[in-house]
C-alpha cells in the first residue's frame, strides 16, 4: 500500500495530568507494601497472550491487564466477553475513586526511561500527542491496520474514556542536539528526584519523571515541531485515536491520543524479526521449490545460531530467508529481483529488497500458503525452529530489519509489508493513563 501525503503539520507532544498508581497516601512514589507497582504492570496488550495474562493477575490484583483486556486473554473470567469493556471502565473508575490511582496536580510531560538487563537503555517523552489532520506526514505509519482490531480499542476508549496505554513513537532528533526534547535523551539525568524507580521480573528498570517547568515544556515544542515521528509499535491505537476523533470533531480531548516518543538517534530501538511456522509445509519440499526462483543452500542439521548467522550474513546482500525444522536447514539467497519486480511492479526497489516483500510476492503464494494462516513467533528463531516438526510444519525465519529501511520506506510513502518488524523495548502498561474527561484535556 502506497500512502501518498504531504502536508505540513507541526508535530506536538502536549503535557496533561497523568493518572499512575498510588501509595495509599497518595505520595508519588508508589512503591509500597501495599501496591508493588512492579506487579501493577503489564506488557502492551497485543503481545499479551492468555498464559501471560493469567501469570499478571496471580501477581497482583491491580494489574493494568484487567484495564487493557487483551483479547488473547480468551479464557479468563472478566477479561473477555460481550460486557468486557464496560467492566474495564468500571474497574478504572473504582481505582479512581479507591485512591489505587492519583491524577498528578499539574499537566506534565513525562521524561520515562527503560534500563534493560544488558546496560541498554531506552528514554522517551509521554505526552499527549496532537493528532495531525488529514494527509499530513507529521505522524507516519509503517504497517497496514485491520478493522476489527481498531474498533476493538475504539470501543475500549469510548467506555473507559481514557488512554490506557501509549503508542511507541520513534524520530531523529540527532546526537549532538542538547536542546529541548533531545537534551532529556542525554546522558544528563532529569532534573528531579523519579516518580517510580522499579523493576519488572524481566529485568528491565522503569524509571519516570515529571517535567512541568514552562520554559522547558515551551523548549520541548520548539524542538519537536518540524519534526516528523514514525509509530513503532501501537497502529491500531493510533487508528483508534484518529477515528474517535472523526467521531468527535468538536470534542477536544479526541483530537489528542497518548504517546511514547523516542529519539532512535540516541536511543536506537531494537528492531527484531517476526517469524512464520506453517503447518502443512514439508521443509524439503518448500527448499526444493524455493529453488526455482532463488539458490538454496542446504546447511544440513546446523544449530539455529550458526544457521542464523548465515542468513545474516546473506542478508547485508539481499532479501533473504532460512527455511527450518527440527532436522534441516535451508539457506534461501540470491532471490530472482526481476522476477519479484515483475511480480510486484508497483512497490519501490527498496520496499522489494526487504525480506518480506520477497516472502509474501514469491514464496508464500509458491507453496499456495496465505501469510494470515502463518503461526508468528517475535524475535525468536530458536522458538520457531523448535515449533517446526519435519513434514508437517516449517519454519520460516527471516532477518531482522535496520530502523533506516522503515525510516526510507515510509519516507517514500509506502507501508511495509505485514508483520515486517517487532521494535522494542515496548512501554509497559500502567505508567501513566490520560483520561479523556477535563480536566485533564490538553
């Protein structure tokens, strides 16, 4: 899909009052026998699975899992079901009026920071991003969204009447730019004491400030405005904030959805592969064919790192993928590139030099396999591999991509291909909510 857009539209990341969790006396800092707010966490909804769903509420009753209700989550008693949105805004409400959530005094941009297990770190703003209005490239998309999944946040929104979790935005806002947004991806840390310090079981630090300093937030603005931001993770939110606000044109609180943004230049995400199992596919047989438009090379019963490795190795040259089971491996290389530009005339060369392209124009319909059926496993080859059982299901791996191809791809006006890239590390769920009643509308 080809977007074409142009307009110039200021990028705007607006402070409101968040609401977060509370101690019971209310203080900002939230660590407290009563309420860990490690265990009031959840992962953003879509990655949340119904095991990992139940593994968050045995943890803590106050998880934002029960305000998120993914619809993985098919099998547990209040998370699902034809009242579940309406029972979402209830338990928000409650926590409202418990005191288990605070609204912060003063409208606020939000300096959070991720710290992971191996010294990396991620720091963003959350804020309340104004929506850009038709046609305008200040907010670019990468992947194509589904209808049921945007009506199903949409209809989350209008009962809760809040955010409950933030879109993941990235942009370039340069290394040696020590001015506004940029400055607070530094290495200098936030002028204030962190509203939450606390880590998650998988490691991972979250750590959140408040910036509510005039000059500062007016600092911010300047350097964000011509600028123009990609969304990461979070499309179906994103698609739902810009249809409520169809829905709503008058109503200002509509014309704004919560954002995470990031600078990729001083905080590169990671950017992993997704990964498809079929079922019904021989290994051998989907190498044999593969032959027919692509050299094969047959790496025998070589580990998943080392057989890895190769692919990457093949894929600084050109589209490429690894066919596997729990016996072979098949390196798939050298891809025909003018059979996959006859195939796909219409797309840029650079959108068909990603390994998608050459998945979904080629190969997929070569095994008479449609991409939807496939089984997707994030960022994890070994997983994949594993879940491939020779003759009856197939792993097909693929590299990961650089944040620079969906950078240059968008930058054309393309998407990429379907579930072409899992960024991280994602926000955690429960940091900061933006309720969309005043006042708290920017």
């Amino acid at each position: 899909m080809r977007v074409v857009d142009d307009v110039q539209d200021p990028l705007e990341l607006a402070p409101f009052r968040g609401i977060r969790y509370a101690s019971p006396d209310a203080r900002a800092l939230i660590n407290s026998p009563e309420l860990d707010v490690a265990r009031a966490l959840a992962p953003p909804y879509d990655v949340v699975d119904a095991v990992s769903a139940g593994h968050l509420l045995r943890g803590g009753p106050r998880n934002a899992v029960r305000l998120t209700v993914p619809p993985a989550a098919h099998a547990l008693t209040g998370l699902t079901g034809p009242d579940r949105y309406r029972r979402a805004a209830t338990t928000l409400r409650t926590w409202i009026e418990s005191g288990t959530l605070v609204r912060d005094r003063f409208p606020s941009l939000y300096v959070y920071e991720q710290l992971l297990p191996g010294g990396e770190r991620q720091r963003g703003l959350i804020g309340a991003l104004r929506l850009p209005g038709p046609g305008a490239r200040s907010v670019r998309a990468h992947e194509e969204v589904f209808a049921e999944s945007v009506a199903d946040r949409a209809l989350l929104m209008t009962e809760a009447r809040a955010n409950l979790e933030p879109v993941f935005l990235l942009y370039q806002g340069g290394r040696g730019n020590q001015r506004g947004a940029a400055a607070l991806a530094a290495e200098a840390e936030p002028p204030a004491v962190p509203l939450v310090d606390t880590t998650t079981d998988d490691g991972v630090t979250h750590r959140l400030w408040a910036i509510t300093d005039t000059p500062q937030l007016f600092e911010i603005a300047a350097d964000l405005a011509p600028r123009n931001a990609l969304i990461a993770d979070g499309h179906h939110r994103y698609a739902a904030y810009q249809q409520m606000h169809a829905a709503n044109p008058t109503a200002r609180a509509w014309g704004y959805g919560l954002a995470l943004l990031v600078n990729s230049d001083t905080s590169p995400p990671h950017v992993g592969a997704i990964h498809r199992v079929i079922a019904g596919l021989d290994c051998r047989s989907a190498a044999r064919a593969a032959g027919t438009a692509a050299k094969v090379d047959d790496l025998g019963g070589c580990s998943i790192d080392a057989a890895s490795a190769r692919l990457a190795d093949a894929a600084e040259r050109g589209p490429a993928l690894l066919l596997a089971d729990a016996r072979h491996r098949y390196l798939v290389r050298d891809i025909d590139r003018d059979r996959l530009a006859a195939l796909l005339p219409k797309r840029s060369p650079r959108w068909r030099a990603l390994p998608t392209a050459a998945l979904i124009g080629i190969f997929l319909p070569m095994w008479k396999v449609r991409d939807e059926d496939a089984e997707l496993v994030h960022d994890n080859a070994a997983e994949a591999a594993r879940s491939a059982v020779p003759g009856e299901r197939t792993a097909v791996l693929l590299p990961a991509l650089s944040v620079d191809d969906v950078y240059a791809v968008t930058a054309g006006g393309e998407l990429t291909p379907r579930k072409s890239t899992s960024f991280g590390p994602k926000p955690r769920t429960g940091l900061v909510l933006r309720s969309l009643d005043p006042p708290d509308t920017p």
